[in-house]
C-alpha cells in the first residue's frame, strides 16, 4: 500500500471483495453492489480490511446500519431465503 491514496487503496480492496465474493450482494445474493460495508461496523472499531468487508447495495447497506456482524448474518440468511 505503499504510495497508495486512500481511494486507491480501497479500489483495491472492492477488487479483493469481489474476486473473493464475486459480484453480489452479501445481503440480498443481487447483482452489482456499489457499496462496500463493515461487517463490524467503523463505529465499533471495524477497519477497512478483506475479512470485516463486503459487497452491498446502497438500500441493503442502510437497512443493517447500526446492527452487529451475528446480526447481519442472521439478516442476511433472512433475506436470502425471501430471495430464493
């Protein structure tokens, strides 16, 4: 990360998230999530690293604001099912 800017460094970490992930919504199993969020959230000490983030739509990403990372698994198995 050496010289890297910080909008640099995070392109780099969506890359990671998606080449890991692939090019859906953790959330709601959709394709091409614009957003990157905090399975533990920024406010609760979580860090911009590949195993804290993944890939998530904008409306997704705000419906689990606030939740802790057991909460938004359990979301996310909900709305995969709704999904299925």
């Amino acid at each position: 990360m050496g010289g890297e800017t910080k909008g640099q460094q995070l392109a780099r970490l969506r890359q990671q998230v998606r080449e890991r992930d692939g090019p859906w919504c953790y959330y709601c199993g959709r394709l091409y999530p614009e957003t990157l969020d905090h399975l533990i959230e920024r406010s609760m000490g979580g860090r911009y690293v590949l195993w804290n983030v993944v890939l998530a739509h904008q409306h997704c990403n705000l419906n689990v604001r606030g939740l802790t990372a057991e909460e938004k698994r359990h979301h996310n198995a909900l709305l995969r099912i709704a999904h299925a």
